[in-house]
C-alpha cells in the first residue's frame, strides 16, 4: 500500500510559478514510477509528466514542456512539479500517482492540489 500527499498548489497570476510536492509512504521509494496528472473543470485527466525510478527518461505533456520540470529525491520519498511561465490553462487539480516497478496492477493516487492561474 502506497500513502501519497501532494502540497504547494494556491493561487497564481499568469505567468508565475509553482512548485508542487508528492510525499510518498508505505512503500519504497526508490521503486515507485512516479507520475503528475491534471483534471480540469469539464476534461478528461491529462498525464502531465512522469519519471522512472532513475530520474533519467521523464516524460511531459507536449502543453507543458520547456515550462514544467519533474524531479524526485529519493531521500525525501519525493516527486516534485516544478511549473513556470503558468497559464489559465493550467488550471487544474494536480494529482501525482505511482506504480510499483514490480507490481503494476495497481496505480496509486494522491489527495489532489488545486492550481488556479489567474489575473
């Protein structure tokens, strides 16, 4: 079983940045694939961008590339979500999942953020 709590959404004028975090529990770390989703208002779940358990190989939205940057720390059981140069149309809840390197019949998901880019 995999606990995952994600932090840092809010409020943000276009244009600005956020950071958002996934703490990871209940499993190792170090063999958890990691991923960020979004789901705004009215579409479909999108895959923002995901990470492997090396940190090499991520992969992006076509949306959000060169503006978002995945990172982990597997000493902090962490994924993170670097977003700069934030539009309206991030807006979402952002939600990070993750899925056992050696078991994948089970994605696990977090509570969710809110990110609201506006003026």
């Amino acid at each position: 079983q995999v606990q995952l709590v994600e932090s840092g959404g809010g409020l943000v004028q276009p244009g600005g940045s956020l950071r958002l975090s996934c703490v990871a529990s209940g499993s190792t770390f170090r063999l958890l694939i990691m991923r960020w989703y979004r789901q705004a208002p009215g579409k479909e779940r999108e895959t923002v961008a995901g990470i492997p358990i090396s940190g090499d190989g991520t992969i992006y939205l076509d949306s959000v590339k060169g503006r978002f940057t995945i990172s982990r720390d597997n000493a902090k059981n962490t994924v993170s979500l670097q977003m700069n140069s934030l539009k309206p149309e991030d807006t979402a809840v952002y939600y990070c999942s993750a899925t056992h390197l050696y078991d994948n019949t089970r994605e696990f998901w977090g509570q969710g953020t809110q990110v609201t880019v506006s003026s």
